[in-house]
C-alpha cells in the first residue's frame, strides 16, 4: 500500500488523484465545445453550399451524344449541336466532310444550335 500524508482530513493521493480527474474533464469539455463551435458555426459547410449553388446556377442541359467518326482524327472532326422539336439537344460528332450533308437532311422542327469544326 502506498504511504499517504493526510492533509485536512484528505489524504494526499486522493487529492492527487481528484486534480488529474478535474484536469481531464476541463479538457474534454474545452475540446467538445471546440468542435461543438467549428460544426455550427458553418463556414466550412456554407463554402460548400455556395460551391452546390453556383454549379447549379451554372449548370448545362444534359445532351446526348451520338459519335459518327470513330477513326477520325480529331483534327478532321466537327460537332454539331441540334436542338430537335420536343426541345431536345443532342451532340452530333462527324467528319468535317459530311457536315454539310448531315445539316442539309435534318428532320423537319429541328435546328442547328452550334457547329465546331476541328483545329
């Protein structure tokens, strides 16, 4: 058994022990809090919902696309953006040499958005 000193009725380890047990808790406490104010405070997560909102607000029609030069190199390739008569796009990727044909037989109510030829 360990030898003890009293001190006001209190032996000493005891008190030892009761400081180092009041020390503990004082941190864990400090650190929840911490973490408790970092959560709520919201400037990680607002960052994040300005990121979500302006992707939105930036955000493109989703499109189809349909590859006809497969095998061409890119230089020689042109893309072609319909917009068809329900209001749907699609993205055409041809050769440049059949541009001009592909546009000339688009269906009635359809109509060319964009054409980029190749560098």
């Amino acid at each position: 058994m360990v030898a003890t000193k009293c001190v006001s009725g209190v032996r000493l380890i005891d008190m030892k022990s009761s400081l180092r047990l009041l020390i503990f808790i004082v941190i864990v406490v400090i650190f929840t809090g911490g973490v408790f104010v970092w959560i709520f405070t919201g400037k990680q997560s607002s960052h994040a919902v300005n990121q979500t909102a302006q992707q939105a607000h930036y955000a493109t029609p989703t499109m189809k696309v349909t590859d006809f030069s497969q095998g061409v190199p890119e230089g020689e390739k042109t893309v072609i953006i319909v917009r068809h008569s329900d209001s749907s796009l699609e993205k055409y990727i041809l050769s440049t040499a059949e541009a001009a044909a592909f546009i000339k037989r688009l269906p009635p109510g359809d109509t060319l958005v964009s054409q980029t030829s190749g560098q």
